[in-house]
C-alpha cells in the first residue's frame, strides 16, 4: 500500500490485514512506524495495530530509524522489526536519509533495543541482485555485508531484496546459495520485485536454489516508493502459492481464507491504485 498515494481508509485496511491473518501465514509486514511525511499511507499504522485479530502469524514492522524503534516497540504484539539495509550508498540515501555508514550505527542501536526486548530484526539487504544507481555491486559484497551484520550485531533473519526488479533467475540463483553457504545457520529469505511474466522463473530458481522463505503480496501489488519513479509490483503471492500447488510443496496456508483475502484485495486495489 505504501506506494499508493490516495489515502486508503484505516478500517479498509483492517479488515484486509485480518483477512490475511487468517489465512496461515508465518509473517506478516503489516505497517510501518516511518516519517508521516516520508509514507504517509502508512501513517495510522499504530491505530490499525490496535484492530488486529489475535492470529499465530507474527507481525512484522518497518522501521527506519531509532526513532521507529522506540514507537514500535511500545506493541508488544509485534515480533519483528524490519530494516532496510542498502548495499548502495545511494539508495540508502534514497530510501533511509542516512548513508551506508550512519545506516550501520543505527543497525546497531536497533538490534540492541531489539534484543533486549525480546523481538527480532528482519534485515533487508536492499540491492541484493543489482545496482542501477552506479554503485559497485557483486555478489561477494552482498555476501561480505550479510556475514559483516550477523558477526557485528547478530542479525539472524535476512530477506535479499530486489527492490526494483532487477534480478534474473541466474542472480537470484547465485546469490542466494552464496549468501546462504557462507551463513547456514541462519534464515535467508527473498524479497522479490517482479513483472508477471517473470514471477514463475524467480520463483522456480529460487526454490531450486534452496529458498524456503519468501515476501510476496497480493495481487502483486506494491513496489518501493522510494527507488523509482516506475513502480516494480513485489512478488504476487498468489503465483507463489500456485507454484507450490503444481510442485506439490506443502505451505499450509488455508485456501479458503486465502480466496477470500484474494477477492477483497481485487476490491481495494481496483478502487484505490
């Protein structure tokens, strides 16, 4: 919804985000406690919260600074912190106000608070499959900040991000065995942005690769606000959950629940784009 600039009611929201809680998920990123000015859609995050059926999916919050980790640890229902971590000095300018080296500092403080009340930190790696600002990019550099941010400050949850569509199944492939060799211990997941016509090669390439972990949206909505102009739809979840029909992969997810949520979304993103 972030990138949707018609402000969508908060009982809409609510109603959509319950809908999704009952459909088996292991996560859910359902808000973010960011700059008002920065994402306004997402402002009455705190006010949605507070509306959320009890569920045994685990909530999951964006933040992007210490000032979003101190509102969002106030909710005790929320297990993880999301922070978006660039590899490009660029983006993270783009998308965090802050450069590569103030975004380590605040890595640092947010896993602090993080750890001490109990939650965990979701860490983006954001340009995981590319660079289209310039920046040197290679997969050892996404690598060497993966094993850099678990040995520094003991981040054990990564999502390699896309964050623009970039990615090819060869470098989703490649980076994500890479990534995931050199820290088998911990969980690497993808975080894909993709055009309909190449969903189902991702998807395939990262299963193939090794991945049991992925963020995907409805309707392939979505896209980052912050990285172009042209929003790149994330992964539909719905290609996903199809994939794993046809290959006989078990997800859990309750597809009545999941028909239902389906539906509605078809009905706030035809109203609201």
């Amino acid at each position: 919804m972030q990138g949707i600039k018609t402000f969508i009611p908060t009982e809409i929201k609510v109603q959509y985000l319950n809908l999704l809680l009952s459909c088996g998920f292991s996560r859910l990123d359902f808000g973010s406690f960011v700059s008002p000015k920065a994402i306004p859609q997402l402002s009455d995050t705190a006010e949605v919260l507070a509306h959320l059926n009890p569920s045994n999916t685990q909530l999951l919050a964006i933040v992007a600074n210490e000032q979003g980790v101190d509102r969002a640890l106030v909710h005790n229902r929320i297990a993880f912190l999301g922070y978006p971590f660039s590899i490009s000095e660029q983006f993270q300018i783009r998308n965090t106000n802050a450069t590569i080296k103030e975004s380590l500092n605040r890595i640092k403080g947010i896993s602090r608070d993080v750890d001490e009340s109990n939650r965990k930190v979701m860490l983006y790696l954001s340009m995981g499959f590319g660079n289209p600002y310039g920046d040197p990019w290679s997969v050892q550099m996404v690598v060497d900040y993966a094993k850099s941010l678990y040995e520094s400050f003991g981040i054990q949850h990564f999502a390699l991000s896309d964050t623009i569509g970039c990615a090819t199944p060869e470098l989703v492939s490649q980076v994500f065995q890479a990534v995931n060799q050199a820290l088998p211990d911990l969980e690497i997941g993808v975080h894909l942005h993709s055009l309909p016509s190449k969903s189902m090669d991702l998807i395939d390439a990262s299963i193939i690769a090794g991945c049991t972990r992925f963020d995907g949206a409805l309707l392939g909505i979505g896209g980052c606000p912050m990285a172009k102009d042209d929003l790149t739809g994330n992964l539909a979840t719905e290609a996903l959950l199809s994939y794993c029909k046809h290959a006989g992969i078990d997800t859990d997810i309750q597809e009545e629940a999941f028909f239902i949520a389906n539906e509605y979304a078809k009905t706030v993103f035809n109203k609201y784009q």
